[in-house]
C-alpha cells in the first residue's frame, strides 16, 4: 500500500490533545415539582390502584385517574381522554380503536422509536413507511399518498423533536381516502399546527408521560378524542375488554364491542403527580422555546449547520433540538464533528434513529417463532419490501446529517450555548487538522 503522508498541526481541538470547551458535559434532567411529590405523598395513603377488570365505577380507574383525565380534556379542548401506562399500549389502543386488525395496512414513520410500528404489528396489520420531509423530519402528505392501497387503514403520524408534521395536505389526502389519522404527540405536547395544538389535529391523540418528556411521571402515556367509540374501545383496551363485556352490555346498552383488552391501566400515584405535571406543561415547555430561539439565532452565522425548522404560524417546543450537518460545506463526516464536539464537552446523538424498516425485525418479516403473521398470512397478500432505499431522505439524514442535542433542556442556559458555538467555531477553524484526521482513521480501519 502507498503511504500517506498525514500533516496533522498543532491543534486547540480537545480531539487533537487541545483543551476543551468545557471540561465536563452538563448533564440535562426532568425533576417533578414539589407539589407533585406532595400529591404523591397523598396518593400513598390510598389504594394505589383503583382498578377493577369489571363492568362499573371502577372500570376507569380511581380519583387521580379521572382527576388527571378531567385535566387533560381541558388543556387539549377533547371529549374524552383515557390514561395509560405507557404512550406505548396507548398507540397499541388507538389503533385497535379504529378498527385495524389483519389484512390491513397503516402508514407511519420510519424515523421514531419503533414502539409506533409495533403497535401496528400487535393489532395483527403490517406497517408501511412513507418517506420524510427533510426540515420536520415528519412523515409528508406526497410520501403517503404513494403508500395507499386499497387495504390501508389508518395513517399513523409522528411529531418529533417538538415540533410536527404539515398537516395541512395529509389531512385532505385523508379524508380523500376515508383514514383517520392516529397522531404519535409523545415529543411534542403543547406544539401548535397553524395554531391547533398537535394531539388535536388528528382523530387520536397519543401523550407521553415517560421519564424522559417535558411533563412525566416515570412511565404513563395517555389517549385523547373527540370521537366517543374510540375511546370507549380504547378503554376496552386498557382494561380486560374481553372480561368485562357481559357486565358493560348489562349497565350500558348499545355498547357491544367484541374487543380483547389487556392490563395497561395507570396507577393512583402516577396520576396524582401528572396532574400537578401538567399545570407546568406551557411554562417548561416556554423555557425551552426561549433557549431554543437562542440558539438557532446563533446557528444563523454557521453556514454548514442548521438548526430546527418551524413551520409558518406553528410552535415548536424543542423535546429535543435536533441539528443537520452539510457535510459538502464543511468537507467532514458528521461523525467526525460529533466526535468533536463531544471531546470539547458537548456530546450529540448522531443519527437519532435507524429507520425501522431496516431493524431485524422487519428484515426478516417474523415476528413469532413458528409464524410469519402478519407479514405472510391469508389475511395480507400484498406484495412489498423493507428494503434498503425505501425512504432515502430518511436515510441520508440517519446516516450523514442529523445530530441531536439536549442544549434546551436544563439545567443548561445560554452560556451553555454560548460555549457550544465556541466549539462549533473551532471544529470550523481546524477543518484541515480534522480532515487530516478523518484520513488517518480511514487508513486504520
């Protein structure tokens, strides 16, 4: 092999053996309120579940269950709200609610947490994926509409990072096709679409209350609708349907729902603390919109790193502050800058998620040990793939664009951003050592 000669100088660059930026990365982390953990407190004194897996009062749950509810439907202007133990059995219920089951199909995301395909799966139906815009980083309307087919049931939407999808055209190419949209609003509680605040936009709203959102209880999620089957079935869901339709039929004509339910009910205590949570929602989530605005202001002087895209007379509300890289104006990998940036004190998240269709999972179309249900099945004789180069813009951003950053989260502030911009201008000023640097590892490897 013909050697090369590399001529790495002297460098500032933490990489490179400089100083950094910041010697210790801030850790950003979501503490409850003191009240919350008063409520707590109180609900320890209780029954910590008020559950029954029977017709009745109780089949929807104790005081804190429906108080948190009540709190819910009056901050997003629903009819009807239903808590659950995870924002994950809460997408596994909406959609059972409307009416998915096998030989159908429902289009979704390729770029978010894979819980939103596999409660696709758990209802017996197959998930496609339509591609993603490149500044929302949602699912868009002309992706989706290459997707329908005369099985597709319902199409299930992502609002990432805080932000959402342009509703505008999915909405129209839903109602042309007769789809209700199920919208995945676990990042982005208190965003706004042209002024509708995302979780409303669709038919079904999903929260989350994990441990890592803005507003959380440590795990929880909830369901909200205006459409009154769909969330009785949805409670149908959450609390042993099957078990308890002899005793609903008897107190609650016209309420026949051949549904099978499992256990996905949320406890007394974590409700009491999410409904001392939510009076925090708009003030958190306001804090983090100013130290966002912060930063994508001083972003505007990077020409090679942009920051988060806000769609026109919409709010943003930045769960995560997510950054695209120009590899072409910079002259380096991604992966090189966030290597970077976290020697200089500021470590990013590169690729934020592989897209789902290229999991194993999906690959490999089985899901059982002994079946290949529901991706082959008499029910689902649709021809299609999961193959490499499904959605290319969501894999270019994966594999060469997107990095994600905690920076609007606290305890960080604007000297944090400040501090991170300095090392952004380094990485910028020692372009060639990095290069040189780049070089090396490719030789090594």
């Amino acid at each position: 092999m013909k050697k090369i000669k590399l001529n790495i100088k002297k460098s500032e660059l933490a990489l490179l053996g400089g100083k950094p930026v910041q010697a210790q990365p801030t850790v950003a982390r979501d503490l409850i309120s003191p009240e919350a953990r008063r409520a707590a407190n109180t609900a320890m004194k209780t029954e910590l579940s008020k559950f029954l897996g029977r017709g009745g009062k109780r089949f929807y749950g104790g005081e804190h269950v429906l108080k948190l509810e009540e709190e819910a439907k009056k901050y997003f202007g629903t009819k009807y709200a239903v808590s659950f133990n995870s924002a994950t059995t809460a997408l596994q219920a909406a959609v059972a609610a409307v009416g998915v089951g096998p030989g159908d199909q429902v289009i979704t995301s390729p770029f978010t947490m894979p819980a939103t395909a596999t409660a696709i799966l758990l209802n017996g139906a197959v998930p496609t994926f339509a591609d993603i815009d490149p500044d929302t980083y949602c699912v868009n309307a002309k992706s989706i509409e290459k997707q329908i087919k005369k099985n597709t049931r319902a199409i299930l939407a992502v609002n990432i990072f805080g932000g959402t999808a342009d509703y505008g055209p999915i909405k129209k190419l839903a109602k042309k096709h007769n789809l209700p949209i199920i919208e995945d609003n676990a990042q982005s509680p208190g965003a706004t679409y042209q002024g509708k605040l995302a979780g409303t936009i669709g038919d079904i709203g999903i929260l989350s209350f994990n441990v890592h959102k803005v507003i959380q209880s440590g795990e929880g999620g909830m369901l909200i609708t205006n459409n009154k089957r769909y969330a009785y079935r949805a409670a149908l869901v959450r609390n042993h349907g099957e078990a308890v339709m002899d005793d609903v039929w008897e107190s609650e004509p016209n309420t026949r729902e051949l549904i099978v339910g499992s256990n996905y009910r949320l406890t007394e205590l974590q409700a009491a603390i999410m409904v001392e949570e939510f009076k925090r929602l708009d003030k958190l989530n306001n804090a983090r919109i100013k130290q966002a605005n912060y930063l994508t202001k001083k972003l505007e002087k990077i020409s090679w790193l942009s920051g988060a895209h806000v769609l026109p007379k919409s709010k943003h509300v930045y769960y995560l502050y997510p950054l695209k890289v120009d590899e072409k104006k910079i002259g380096l990998h991604r992966d090189t800058i966030a290597k970077a940036l976290a020697a200089e004190g500021f470590p990013v998240q590169i690729g934020y998620q592989k897209p789902i269709y290229l999991m194993p999972l999906f690959q490999e179309k089985r899901m059982y040990e002994h079946s290949r249900f529901p991706f082959i099945s008499k029910e689902f004789r649709q021809k299609y793939d999961y193959r490499k180069g499904t959605c290319p813009v969501t894999e270019r951003i994966y594999e060469h664009e997107i990095m994600v950053t905690k920076l609007c989260k606290p305890p960080h502030n604007k000297k944090s951003i400040d501090d991170f911009i300095a090392a952004v201008k380094k990485i910028e000023k020692e372009r060639d050592n990095l290069e040189q640097y780049e070089r090396r590892a490719t030789l090594l490897s």
